[in-house]
C-alpha cells in the first residue's frame, strides 16, 4: 500500500503573525490557486481513498481533490494538526476551542463522509492544547492504524493533513526534514513491517510563483 500525506493550501494563518491568527482559518487565495494546480496533477496517484483532517483549511483542499478522483473523502479527527483546535497563542495562553460539529461539516461539504460521530460541541469539544508529547504519541498511532488497516495491499492512500503532525510522522520513519510546502506530497510504503519513506516534499504540480510554506 502507498499512503501520500499532502499538506493543506496555504490558510490564512500562514500569512499572518501568531497574535493574529484564528482557531479555524479558511485557505488563502494563493492556497486555491495551488489545490487547484494538485487537483489537475492528483490523477497521477491513483488514489482509492482520501482521508482529511477536520479543520477547514484541510476540508477546502480535499474538496477539489475529491470533484478531480470521484471519490468520497473521510473525515478523521485523528488527522488533526499538532495542539488540537485552539485559540491564543505562547504570549497569552492557548484554549481549546471546539472545532467544527458533523452538522457543520456536512452542511459545507455533503460529499463527504464522516468516520466518527462528530457532536454538536465540535471534533475538538474544547479540550484542552495537545502537548508535544500527546501528538507524538497520536502520530505513532496513526502510521500503526495505517499499517493495520492497509498493510500489504494494493490501496493508494492519501491523509489530506498538517504540516506538524506531518513531521512527527516523519520522525518515525526518518529524521531531519524540513517544513514541508503547502499541498506538498510526501509517499510511504506501508506494509506489515512497517512503513518507509518513497518521495519527500513533492511540489512538481505547482508553478514556482505559487510556492509557500
């Protein structure tokens, strides 16, 4: 099986300073020029299935990868980007707020499909910041449900997911990366002995004016 983590379009937050930022920010015009370039470029996958993150920036990039493939995507939370849904920011403090409801999700994007229930007080509930050693943790998880749900067969899996949570993926399998581009993708091979790095940072579907990270 061939599991491909693509990093959201750039979001709003991406181009503004920490203090600026909000809990759930939609994607920048850059960012639907550059989902709109992955989309073109995304049939060269083969994809069977697609997996997204329940924030926005996430669920406005699978969108146009779902309209290109024909296929459903799945929300799962457990996609999630590093710290969970919250607000503030290191000077101030960071609180947890609660994420979009599955009714929310459904309203703005009804082709999708939820892989969990998802009540009205959000995917995130307003838990408190996931630390460090929590998302680390959710990252070693998440490559162990992989290998388990698709180990061996002839799936071509794609995460639509975070930049963090990426890296802490990647740790696992081999150190040293950079920050990956947004809609950057990035090839594992997942078998029953585990998962192992194909391709890294790819951006080849994008123009280099429309890079950014």
């Amino acid at each position: 099986m061939l599991l491909y983590l693509i990093r959201h379009a750039q979001s709003r937050n991406n181009s503004l300073p920490e203090e600026q930022r909000c809990e759930d920010p939609p994607i920048t015009e850059l960012g639907t020029q550059q989902v709109a370039h992955l989309a073109k470029w995304i049939h060269k996958l083969h994809l069977s299935q697609i997996f997204v993150s329940p924030f926005l920036r996430t669920l406005q990039t699978a969108a146009p990868l779902a309209e290109a493939t024909g296929l459903a995507p799945r929300v799962r939370v457990e996609l999630h980007e590093k710290g969970g849904c919250y607000s503030g920011y290191d000077g101030v403090g960071k609180q947890g707020a609660s994420g979009m409801s599955g009714d929310q999700i459904r309203e703005l994007f009804p082709q999708f499909e939820l892989d969990e229930p998802i009540n009205g007080a959000g995917w995130w509930a307003g838990k408190p910041y996931e630390t460090v050693g929590q998302a680390r943790r959710r990252a070693d998880l998440l490559l162990q449900r992989a290998v388990a749900e698709f180990a061996d067969s002839d799936e071509r899996i794609a995460y639509v997911m975070h930049a963090d949570i990426k890296l802490l993926c990647l740790e696992l399998v081999a150190p040293q990366f950079i920050v990956p581009r947004n809609t950057s993708v990035t090839s594992l091979q997942v078998s029953s002995g585990g998962c192992r790095l194909v391709e890294y940072n790819q951006v080849g579907h994008l123009p280099l004016d429309l890079h950014s990270s």
